[in-house]
C-alpha cells in the first residue's frame, strides 16, 4: 500500500508540474513528462486505487490533456498562418509584450513551359 501511495504522490507532483510547465510555455521536458506519466498511471491502475483518488487523478490528467491540446492547436496555427501567402509580414509579440514584424518570404507561383 506504501508504494502504491507514493505513486499517487509522484503523479501529483508530476501533474502540477507538467501543468507549470505548459502554463509557461516550456515545451522541451514534454517528452520526459510523458513517459514518466505512463509509467505511474499503470501502476496507479493495476493497484485499484479509491475512486475518489481514480477521479482526482482523472480530473488532472484532464486538465492538462486540455492544455495540451490548447498548445498544439496554437502551434497548428501559427504554422499554417505563417505559411499561407498572406504572411509576407507577420507580427509577433515578444515575451514583454512588445510587437515586432517579421519578414516572411513570399510565396509566388511561377508557371513554367
């Protein structure tokens, strides 16, 4: 029971430190995040924890599943707005809020013979 209560205490620590993570914007320990992430939510299941401790950790996992996806819907976006030929000058804003236009280069069909 000891172990199985302190997996529930890493997934805790490792949720809310994900979730810090995506809240800043600080993509690169994602992937470790993950694994380590699986690696508990199986143990945790194959132990049967209560379910009010099942539905915590749901709620959770949940929350930072909807950031997740909040992060790679904006990258999708910024791609594809950057890519569509309207992009010759983008505005981006800095980490202090200031503007600053970026030259993108244009796209131009050209026909060939």
């Amino acid at each position: 029971m000891s172990g199985e209560k302190d997996d529930i205490e890493q997934l805790r620590a490792l949720l809310a430190a994900e979730r810090a993570t995506l809240l800043a914007a600080d993509y690169a320990q994602l992937e470790e995040f993950a694994e380590a992430k699986s690696r508990l939510v199986m143990r945790i299941a194959e132990a049967r924890p209560a379910q009010y401790i099942a539905l915590e950790l749901q709620a959770q996992l949940t929350r930072n599943a909807a950031l997740l996806k909040a992060a790679s819907d904006g990258f999708r976006a910024t791609i594809q707005r950057l890519s569509s030929p309207e992009a010759i000058g983008t505005a981006l804003y800095e980490a202090d809020g200031s503007r600053r236009m970026v030259e993108t280069a244009g796209h131009r069909m050209e026909r060939k013979a």
